[in-house]
C-alpha cells in the first residue's frame, strides 16, 4: 500500500489518494475507501408539502364518501361539495369579506393591547424583585378565573358595543404571553449573565444583550399560544349581540338551521388562525437564526 503525499505546507498525507498493492505472499490487501453515504440522503425524497397535505386531503375524501353515501345527512353535516358552493355564494355577495375583516380588526386589536399589556407586566416582574412580589400573585390569580366567565360582567362595565369583545380577546392574551416571557426571563442562563457583567455590561445592557435575546423563544411561544387563545376568544366574543363579523353569521346561520353556513365560517376561523401561526412561525425563524434547534428526521 502506497500513500501519496500532500503537498508542502498541508497538515498531512492526502487520504483521499490512498492506493494499495502487493509486494508480497504475506502482505494483505487493503481495502478501498468508499465514501459513506447517510441512510436519510438515500432514501426517495417526498416533497414536505405533499407529507403535510395528505392528512388533510384524506380527511376530506372521507368526509365526502360518508355524504355521499348518506352515512352522513345534510341536516347534520353538508358536504364538502355544498359547503364550497355556500362559501363562494357568502363570497360573491360580499357578506364573508366583511365579516372576515370585521373579526380581523377586533383580533388585532385585542392581541395588540394583550401583547402590550403582558409583555410589559412579564418584564416588570421577571426583572426585578419587587415587581414580582407585587405583580406576580395577582396575574396568577386572575389568570385562573375562565375569561368567558366575565362576559356578563364585561357587557355591565362596556356595554354591548365592541369594547367587551375586544376586552375578551385581550384577557385571554394576557396570561400566555405574560406567563412564557416571564420563564423565558427567569430562565437564562446565569452564567450567561455572570460573563456579561465580567465583560464591563451595565445593568441595561445585559437586558438588552443577555436577558432579552435569552427570552425571545419562550416570548414567540407565548405568541403563538396567545394567537390560538384570540381566535377562540373572538368566537364566544362575537355572539355577544354582534351586527357584524364571522361569529354574527355563525349565529344567523344557527337560527337557521344552516349548517352549512356554520362549517363555511368554522373554516374561515380555522383558515385564519393557521395564517396566522404561519406568519409567527416565520417570524420566528427570521428572528431566532441564532439558536440551531433540531428539526426531525
């Protein structure tokens, strides 16, 4: 076996142009290297997209066996053929995309003020003692009283207006913010605060460059629950004496006794709350570039 070697000024011999050959009966032959391929990078590839899509494509194909073969009545459940024909009627008369924005306007409003109002307890209290001692125990508090349960007391404080329905969508995006950029504070990381002070950073500074970054994951958590948590919100806080939005159709469509009316705006409700996950997850992703996690195999 004869090795070539590198080149002057390289670490060592070229391994890659290992050769072998025999000089005697005794002398055994070495095998070739062959590069080692991983099992994952040998199996067929199938688009993510088309994993991520069949679940929802076979549900749908079973829902439209079991209407059309009368398992399921369109008294109970329409089909997926009705409830497309519905939705574009809701659309073409303008009535689904007034709605849509409607219910819109009233959840960004109340995650704005519940982002707002969460964040900045969570900081007051994860950063200093004091805050904790006096912000902590009443948030744990109210947090354990169910949201739906203040509607009535929220229609005597504003009304029947949309204050009351903003206020349910900001209560219950108050507490999972609050709750995950309160760990994520308290979860950093003490050495990581040691070397910050080691390295001269003011006690701002180690908010801004420690603290906060060291937060950041459990505060797009705490986003993404909170999203999840409005969207809900906003259904029961429509069916308070709405004119307007998805939660008023529902509720004309319930005198009605129109189901497929209702599964058009469960859809709608769904369809929008994955629009928004989505747009957390990416922002997630552009804002935490720094933090290798694993993504599965």
């Amino acid at each position: 076996m004869s090795i070539s070697h590198a080149p002057p000024g390289s670490s060592g011999p070229d391994i890659s142009r290992i050769s072998t050959s025999k000089t005697g009966p005794d002398d055994h032959t070495a095998l070739d290297l062959v590069p080692l391929v991983p099992a994952s990078s040998r199996r067929t590839r199938v688009p993510r997209w088309l994993r991520r899509t069949t679940g929802p494509l076979v549900l749908l194909a079973l829902w439209q066996l079991l209407s059309s073969t009368g398992v399921l009545t369109s008294d109970v459940l329409a089909s997926p053929g009705r409830i497309a024909h519905v939705g574009r009627d809701l659309i073409d008369s303008g009535s689904l995309t007034s709605a849509m924005a409607t219910s819109l306007q009233r959840v960004a409003i109340g995650l704005l003020l519940g982002t707002v109002i969460g964040t900045g307890l969570a900081l007051v209290s994860g950063l200093f003692r004091i805050g904790e001692d006096l912000v902590d125990a009443p948030v744990q508090m109210l947090r354990t009283v169910p949201f739906v349960g203040l509607i009535p007391l929220f229609i005597i404080w504003f009304g029947i207006g949309e204050a009351p329905k903003v206020a349910i969508i900001t209560l219950g995006v108050t507490f999972p913010l609050y709750l995950n950029v309160y760990a994520g504070i308290r979860g950093v990381d003490s050495q990581l605060i040691e070397a910050g002070e080691s390295l001269g950073l003011s006690r701002w500074g180690l908010v801004r460059h420690v603290v906060l970054p060291g937060a950041l994951p459990n505060a797009m958590t705490g986003l993404r629950y909170s999203l999840g948590i409005a969207w809900l919100a906003l259904v029961f806080a429509e069916q308070i004496n709405a004119d307007a939005g998805i939660g008023f159709l529902m509720v004309q469509a319930r005198d009605f006794l129109q189901t497929d009316v209702i599964v058009v705006c469960l859809i709608v409700y769904a369809f929008l709350g994955l629009l928004a996950d989505f747009v957390v997850r990416t922002l997630e992703r552009l804002l935490l570039q720094w933090r290798p996690t694993f993504t599965g195999r």
